[in-house]
C-alpha cells in the first residue's frame, strides 16, 4: 500500500515556476516507478512526466520537454516536479500516482494522490 499527498500547487504567472512535491507512505516506495498526471476541466487525464523506481529513467510529454524536471528522493520517500516558463496551457490538476514500472498511461498506475491545482495566469 501505497498514500500519496501531493503539495505546491498555486497561481502563477505565465513565465514563472512551481514545484510541485508528493509525499508517500509506506516502506516500499523505492520499488515503484512514479508518475506525475494533469487533468484540465472538461479533459482528460493526461500523462505529464514518469520517472522509475531508482530515478534513472525519466520521460516527459513533448509539451513539457525542456520546462519540466522529475526527480525523486527514495531516503525521504518523495518525488517533485520542477516546473519553469509556465505556460496557460498547464493550468490542471496536477497528480502524482505510483506504478509497479514506468508507463505513459494513467490505468497503469495503481495508487493516486488527491491532487492539486495549477493555474498559471496572464
């Protein structure tokens, strides 16, 4: 079992910078890959970036290449997502969810945070 509190969300301004951390219980973090989701209103859930169990492997969606950073601490059982230039586009609710391997979609992922909101203003 896996409980996963997502924090850091907030408004911002197109062109700034969030970071976004989700904390887990449970002593077996360190054996599941991670994955970071966002969901607009009114679509659907959507892959953001993944990262598996030992932080070696990262992969992000195109849109967020280059803006967006995950990383992970297994000692603190946490994993954040770096974001910078801020677009409109990203605003969401963003989540964090835990997988027994890195994957892209979203019924993969067996344990979901609550989630928290981004808004990214003009």
């Amino acid at each position: 079992q896996v409980q996963l509190v997502e924090s850091g969300g907030g408004l911002v301004q197109a062109g700034g910078s969030l970071r976004l951390s989700c904390a887990a219980s449970g002593r077996t973090f360190s054996s599941y890959a991670m994955g970071w989701f966002r969901q607009a209103p009114g679509k659907k859930r959507q892959f953001v970036a993944a990262i598996n169990w030992s932080g070696g492997i990262t992969d992000y969606t195109d849109s967020v290449k280059g803006r967006f950073t995950l990383s992970r601490d297994n000692a603190k059982n946490t994993v954040d997502l770096q974001m910078n230039s801020l677009k409109l586009e990203d605003t969401a609710v963003y989540y964090c969810a835990a997988a027994p391997h890195l994957a892209y979609d979203p019924t993969e992922y067996g344990y979901w945070g609550q989630g928290t909101q981004v808004t990214v203003s003009s």
